[in-house]
C-alpha cells in the first residue's frame, strides 16, 4: 500500500464528508466555538485582571511618613529594616517641601491654598517601591507592623489586602475556567460525537458497501475521526476569533470612555500558550468525539 | 479457489446449511441454485466472510476463511470480486469513483485509477459513462459497472449474488455473457441464481441447494436432457435437479 498516497485520499474523504454535510458540520463547529468560546471568555477575564494586578503591583509603594520629631539617625534606622527584609526593591526621601510641590502639581487648583498656609502641613516620608514578588511575600505584612510600631513613623500607608483579594480573583478565575473548559470540552466532544454518528447514519450504506468491496477498516473510520477532529479544531479557530473581536471591541470602548479608573485596563489578548491550550480543548473534544462516533457499535453494518 | 469442507451454518438453533462439500477449479465458470431461502446467500457471505461457519472449514483463494481474524478480512475481499443483486453502488459518486473507490484509498495513484477503470469499463462497455452518477445508468448498466468494480482488482474468484435478478431476460443475457468471458481470462465465477432457464442456457457445472444440503450436477446447454449428475469431490452424492 502507498501510505502517503492512502493518507491523502483519508484527508481528502475526510473534507469531502465535511462539505457535504456542510449544514450539519457547521451547527457542530458553532456549538464548539461556543463551549470553546466561555472557556477562553474565563481565560480572557482572568489575564486582563492579571495585567491589571500587575500593574498594581508594579506601582506598588509603601509610604511611610514621618513623625515631625524623627531623626536623621531614626530614618537610617528605617532604611536600614527595609534593606533587610529584601522586600524593597528601590528606597527615595521625600522632604516636607517636596510633598507641598507634588500636591500643588497633582492638585493645581488647591495648590495656591496650600502654598498661602502659614507653616508646611506635609510630613516628610519614606517611599519604599516594593519588589514585585513581595506582594505575596508572608514577611510583607510584619514588615509593615514593624514599620508602623517604629518610633519615627507617623503612619504606614499601604493596603495589601486589596491587592491579594485581586490576586485570589485571578487564581479563581483560571481555576473556574480550567473546571468549566473540562466540562465544556466534554460537552463538545459529545455534540463532535452526534454529529460523527449522525453523517455515519447517513453513510451506512456507504460503510456496508466499502466492507463488502474489501476497504481496510482504519480507512473506513479513519475520514470520520478525521472529520471530528476538523471540527474540534474548527471550532477552537472560530472561538478564538470570537474573542479576538470581542476584545477588540472592549479595547476600542476602554480607549473611548473618559473614566479614569479604566485607566488600569490595559485590555489584552489571550497570550499564545492560551490560544494553543484552546486550540488543544478543540482537538481533544474532536478526537473524543470522534473515536466515540466511530466505535464498532456505531458503525456496524 | 474454494473449498467447503463438511460446511454446516446455523441462525438460531435453524440448520441453513448442512454438511456442505464442494470445490471449484480455477478458471471455472459454476452456477449455485436453489429456491428462495435454500441458503445460496448464507453460502456466498460464507465465502467472502460475512457469516461465519457453525461448522467445518472453507478455503478461499489458498486462505482458510472459516477461523479467520476480522483484520484479515478486507483483503480477502479484496482478492475477490463481489456483485450483488441490488448492485450496491455507492449513489453520490460517479461510475469512475464507484470502480476505483478502494483502490484510492490503497493509494494507487489517480492515473493508474483511471487507466484501470477505463479498461474495466471499456470490457463492459461502459468507457464513456465515466463521469455519470449510478441515478443516471439503466438497470443494467448499473449491474455492469457494479461488475466493473468486482473485476477492477484483476481478482482471481468472482462472486455474484443474483446478478440478473432485477433485470429483464435481454440485460440478463447480457450479464451472463460478460460473466462467461471473465472466467474464459481465467477468473474463477461463481453466480448465485434462482432462474433456472440461465442455468439451462448457460450450461455449465451447477451447485443446487436442497434444503441445506449441495446437489450437484453439469447442465449441458441445448441438451438440458443430458443433465448429468455425477458425485462431487467429497463423495457425498445426490441427484441433480
């Protein structure tokens, strides 16, 4: 036998069945692109709220500001504690005039009221830029006890808890759609699996006759799970594409509005190992399908 | 090219074929007759493995068919031809399709295919209905390029189930005719068949079953009166019809 040759003719069968099935092939392409579709909807909510954690977290600064009282030697003694824990990623003094400068730029028209006070009301403080991997670091928060229970520090402003619930939505997030994109890939492969034994009702006929004439099994069932694999795969393609559009669309509605607090959205799409994990979805719901479709039972003549 | 050795088949506690000895010769032309229900299809899907025996064993072109694994089957079939009444072609492909079918996925090439198929087809005069749908042919013309398809693989045995069942005497004769030139190229034939005026016309070794049992005997043509009977191979004797 010519392998290569018989493979071609398997491949070619395999889309030929396809196309005549079209109506049938492209109901089931739907209703995949549709399971494939909320798998990768969850994916997509889930790395936007990613990138959004991260930015937080890149902005991520304790602030502590400083007693009026405190001492040169009170915040080396505080820069000191922060080297230590190697929690810190970059340190800066921030002087009382500077803080009166930053609020009058930030706040322009409170600027003159603020610059008219008698005496300076800002405190001086210590920025501390946290190392990305701190915010779920367990020693960040004692490291923010002990810098708000030292004697030089005013008040410690930094609000972790915020930001870890945002973390445990993402991990819920994937965790929900790897849950949902098991089920949904089963449901998939059944719906593969009725449409496959569907076109293998319409071709028993087919079937009986290419038994009788001598065909080799493997290419008897071989154009059908071929089929639901096209399908699964198909539908994978079209998922995608789907959410593509749809994040566009978000992207073009983000980069429209005035809302400020969007402004942290830097709507993206799914990341390529994301886009390869569905297309798999997509061949695994076709080859179960498929191989359910093509059992003995199904095609007995 | 076949043999039945002491073949017996049953459906259901019903015995459809009892103790069935018989051989054929290469290049021989044979008939199988028998009423409706004596078991001449049981007989033929024997052969071609569609069924398999209660008892007793069945070699087919050098293969034993009766113990025979499923994965072996397809190229037994494939070493046959295999018409049928109903002529069983496949209604959305076209003749040149229908005859070259499994040969495509064999993987010979599309220019062999077509070079086959149109010297098949030529023999049964049917080369310039290539690219017409089975919807579209007669009756016979059906038949014909179902035998088209039986003969494309150059098989050594052809089987063929009633091939003139469902067509008038003029088709019929036709058929038989073409039939009767294959084994004169040396294709062994067999046809299974109910009409017993083709079987006088033809005259030619017959198989008639009687009641599950093989009753054999040589049908001269013109001479029907000379039906000889004679023992078959095993020894087991009985009158022929």
């Amino acid at each position: 036998m010519n392998r290569p040759a018989a493979l071609a003719a398997l491949v070619s069968e395999a889309f030929e069945g396809l196309a005549r099935a079209r109506r049938m092939t492209s109901l089931s392409v739907a209703l995949i692109a549709i399971s494939i579709g909320l798998v990768g909807a969850f994916f997509l909510v889930a790395e936007n709220l990613k990138s959004v954690v991260e930015t937080v977290r890149d902005e991520s600064t304790v602030t502590v500001f400083l007693k009026s009282s405190s001492t040169e030697a009170d915040r080396a003694d505080l820069e000191r504690l922060a080297k230590e824990t190697r929690l810190i990623a970059r340190m800066r003094r921030v002087s009382p005039d500077e803080a009166r400068a930053r609020f009058s730029t930030w706040w322009k028209s409170l600027g003159p009221a603020a610059r008219s006070l008698p005496g300076n009301p800002f405190p001086a403080s210590l920025e501390m830029e946290l190392d990305p991997a701190a915010v779920t670091s367990d020693a960040l928060l004692p490291f923010l006890k002990l810098l708000a229970s030292h004697g030089a520090a005013e008040e410690v402003q930094f609000d972790v808890e915020w930001i870890r619930r945002l973390h445990g939505a993402v991990s819920l997030a994937r965790l929900t759609g790897l849950v949902l994109a098991v089920f949904l890939t089963l449901g998939a492969a059944f719906t593969i699996a009725n449409v496959v034994r569907l076109t293998i009702l319409l071709h028993r006929d087919e079937i009986e006759i290419l038994r009788l004439v001598g065909a080799p099994e493997f290419l008897i069932r071989g154009p059908y799970l071929l089929g639901g694999l096209v399908q699964g795969f198909l539908g994978a393609l079209l998922a995608l594409a789907l959410l593509w559009v749809v994040t566009r669309a978000v992207l073009a509605w983000v980069a429209a509005t005035k809302n400020a607090l969007l402004g942290v959205f830097a709507v993206r799409f799914l990341p390529a190992s994301a886009c390869l994990l569905l297309i798999t979805f997509g061949l695994v719901a076709g080859l179960l399908g498929g191989l359910l479709a093509v059992r003995r039972r199904n095609l007995a003549g | 090219m076949i043999e039945f050795y002491r073949v017996s088949k049953e459906y259901q506690g019903r015995r459809v074929l009892r103790d069935v000895t018989f051989k054929t010769k290469k290049g021989e032309f044979l008939f199988l007759t028998g009423p409706s229900g004596a078991g001449k299809s049981t007989l033929l899907k024997l052969i071609f493995h569609a069924e398999k025996p209660t008892e007793g064993q069945i070699i087919v072109n050098g293969m034993n068919v009766s113990g025979m694994p499923a994965s072996r089957v397809p190229a037994l079939r494939r070493s046959m031809g295999i018409v049928f009444q109903d002529y069983k072609l496949l209604p959305a492909r076209t003749v040149l399709d229908n005859v070259t079918y499994v040969q495509k996925f064999l993987g010979v090439p599309a220019a062999e295919r077509r070079r086959r198929a149109y010297q098949t087809l030529r023999l049964v005069e049917l080369h310039h209905r290539l690219a017409a749908l089975p919807e579209e042919l007669s009756g016979g013309e059906q038949q014909r390029v179902a035998l088209a398809r039986a003969l494309v693989n150059e098989p050594v045995l052809l089987v063929a189930d009633e091939p003139t069942g469902n067509l008038d005497h003029r088709l019929a004769g036709e058929v038989m005719k073409l039939l009767q030139d294959i084994s004169v190229r040396g294709t062994t034939v067999l046809v299974a068949t109910h009409d017993q005026e083709l079987v006088k016309a033809a005259g030619r070794r017959c198989l008639t079953l009687d009641r599950g049992r093989v009753v054999e005997g040589l049908v001269e043509a013109a001479l029907p009166s000379q039906a000889a009977t004679k023992r078959a191979d095993s020894g087991r004797v009985e009158r022929a019809p």
